[in-house]
C-alpha cells in the first residue's frame, strides 16, 4: 500500500456511539459491542474501519488536501459470530482513496486490492466487480413496500435464494418483474454479462451503472488483471453506505471473500466534509487459514544464519549478528555457548541457512548445506553471506 502511495493512519478501536450512528445502519450498529465509559457515554468496538477514517478525514485531517490516499490495519470486532466466522474478532488490513471520483479511482483500488492479496501469498484468486446502483436502480422499479425491499435486499446479500423466492410469491409483482428479481442473483460472468443484463432492466439508474462497469472493465485490463475478474451484478454489500462501484476477492476453493471494498460516496458528507470515496479491506485471519488449507502451505520466511558462539565469543556474535541485520538478512543469535556438536542440533532445529560459529574475537567458523565448514574472519564472513544472498 505504501508502494502505491498511501499513508499509514491509526484509528482508535473504541468510537463514541455518535460517531458510528452516523456512519452504520441500524444492522450495523445492532452487531458492536457496546458499553458505558466512566462519564456516562455509551461507546462500542468498531465492527469495520472506514467510518473510523471518515471521522479522521472530516477531523485532524480536515485542511488536509485531497485526494487522500490512506492505510490501516488493525483488529475489528463483532457480536455476530457468523459474520467472522466462528469468531467475535478479526484483523484487517485496508486503504481508502478520499477525494476522488470516477473509475479510474475504482480501478486503482480493484487493482490495489488485487496486489495486496497477492502479497499475502495467494497466487491464484479471483475479484468479483458488481454496481450497487445497478440493483438500486431494479428496486426503484418494482412496486414493493420499504419493509419487503429491505428483507429483498437481506435475502440477496445472504445469497439466501429460497427466502427469496417466498418473499416475492406474497407480493404483487409483475411476472416479468417477478422474473428479473429471481434471475438477478445469476447474472454473473465475463462482459458478455452487461449486454444481457441490459436487455433485462428499463431504468436509468442501472443503465448507467452498466456503462460504469464496461468503462472500469476496460481500466481493469490495462492495469494487468483482466483476467482474474468477474462481473457479479448481482452483488449485494451488507453495509448501507455503499454507492457505486462494489467488489469481492476470492482465494482458491475459498467459499466467503477475503477481501471487500467498494464506493461510499455519501459517507463523508455525513461528518461535515462531503467526498467522494472508495476503499478496501483485506481479512487477514481468512487469508491465514486459506494459505493453511492449501495443498502446499507457503513456507514461512527462512532464518538466513543461525549464530552459535563458545565463551569468548559472545561478543564477535552479537556484532556479526547486528552486521547481518544492517546488511537485511535475517540473523538469530544463541542464548547460551554451546560445543560443535550442539551447536548443530541447535542450527537444525532453528532451520536457518547457515551456521555461524564465533568461537573468539577473531575466529569464526562458517557452514552451509553440503558444504565443509570454513574458518574466516567475521567481517568477511558477513561480506560473504550478503553478496551471495545465501
């Protein structure tokens, strides 16, 4: 994320319950942690972090210019259990690109998103792209009471098709409005999907939500990941504050998304600094057990040298083990002198590259897999194992 300009923020994992009244739907705010501080107020455990940045860019960073390009990471939590999974707490990464309109900005942040996975070790994924307006757009159609539409609405985004279904046959739709709502969840797929799609709905709403789609798609392919997208109009987000542009990364034989972002456009206005918006989140505790799952685990980062020392040698092995660092290996040094023999077992059981033996101020001993072991001195040891990258 740094790489592609943003900044790193922290925002407070306990919020005032008036702040995240203005940011979260009631859902939302039914699933936090609430309780009473020693003045009375009633705070909560914040369940996601962008209204967290919201509050941050309409507040300390309010003079700030934008666009704002910014990053988080940090626990969140929930009473809903299902929602994590199995678990009340979950770690995210995420960034936020404030003040910025358009699907060039949805692209780059797709994109982003796309990387980022990338750079937690999964090698084969997928981002499912859908257009909140698009069912927006469906709904203004029909003719259906507030209350259905919101239970219509919970059903999609649950993917719960059979409540669906019993929720439409005790209403008065249209057949073809009956019709367009069933197959919604279905229109999913590669750009043939937006010329069918088009065929189904008569609002301007979802057909400007179509045109967006095609135009991101586009950007999509320039920025080098055209082939790991999706289309999914229908695509339903369980955050209200969404506006425009949503999306979803899948791993590998994972059923629930490990990332999830999209437009919120209006969210800003509502703490007095209006702002176009879109970002992302990362689950890391997700990506974790995927990787774990997988056939062949990512392997962790290997210990480049394991340094042993005798008495006497102490003092040449922490300075070789700090030489190493600087030089951005990753060295660990021994807590006690060991003999040769121990200092063996103890390099096999750290399961680091080398072995380095400091056995004086002068005198160290090096060793690698399937070679003899070479006495050096330490500073060409260390000018050794740096320009060989062993």
């Amino acid at each position: 994320m740094r790489r592609w300009g943003y900044r790193h923020v922290i925002t407070p994992l306990v919020e005032n319950m008036d702040v995240l009244d203005l940011g979260l739907g009631t859902e939302q705010r039914r699933r936090l942690f609430k309780f009473t501080d020693v003045r009375g107020d009633i705070v909560a455990l914040v369940g996601e972090r962008t209204v967290p940045v919201a509050r941050l860019v309409a507040g300390k960073l309010r003079t700030a210019p934008l666009p704002l390009r910014l990053c988080y990471a940090g626990p969140v939590l929930s009473t809903d259990e299902e929602r994590f999974q199995h678990r009340r707490e979950t770690y995210q990464v995420g960034a936020e690109l404030i003040g910025a309109s358009g699907p060039v900005a949805d692209a780059e942040v797709i994109t982003l998103a796309a990387r980022c996975m990338e750079a937690t070790g999964i090698r084969r994924y997928q981002i499912d792209v859908g257009h909140a307006e698009f069912f927006h757009g469906i709904m203004d159609a029909v003719r259906l009471p507030d209350e259905v539409k919101a239970a219509v609405r919970a059903a999609l985004a649950a993917r719960d098709f059979v409540a669906l279904e019993a929720l439409l046959e005790g209403t008065d739709l249209k057949s073809a409005e009956h019709e367009l709502l069933l197959r919604f969840p279905a229109l999913r797929g590669g750009p043939e999907i937006l010329e069918a799609a088009g065929g189904l709905v008569r609002n301007r709403r979802s057909e400007l939500a179509l045109a967006e789609l095609a135009q991101l798609r586009e950007l999509l392919v320039a920025h080098g990941i055209g082939d790991v997208v999706n289309l999914d109009l229908g695509a339903i987000r369980d955050f209200d504050y969404y506006t425009g542009i949503i999306f979803e990364g899948y791993g590998p034989d994972f059923g629930r998304p490990v990332a999830q972002g999209g437009r919120y456009d209006s969210l800003l206005s509502r703490f007095g600094r209006p702002a176009p918006a879109t970002g992302f989140m990362v689950q890391l505790d997700l990506v974790s057990e995927m990787l774990t799952r997988a056939p062949r685990p990512p392997a962790l980062p290997r210990i480049d040298a394991a340094i042993a020392w005798t008495e006497g040698g102490l003092g040449t092995a922490l300075r070789l083990g700090s030489t190493l660092r600087l030089f951005g290996m990753r060295a660990v040094v021994d807590t006690e002198a060991r003999n040769d023999a121990a200092a063996r077992s103890w390099w096999q059981a750290v399961g680091a590259a080398n072995l380095i033996q400091c056995r004086s101020e002068s005198s160290v001993a090096w060793s690698a897999p399937g070679q003899r072991a070479r006495t050096l001195p330490p500073e060409q040891v260390a000018a050794r194992l740096a320009g060989s990258g062993q």
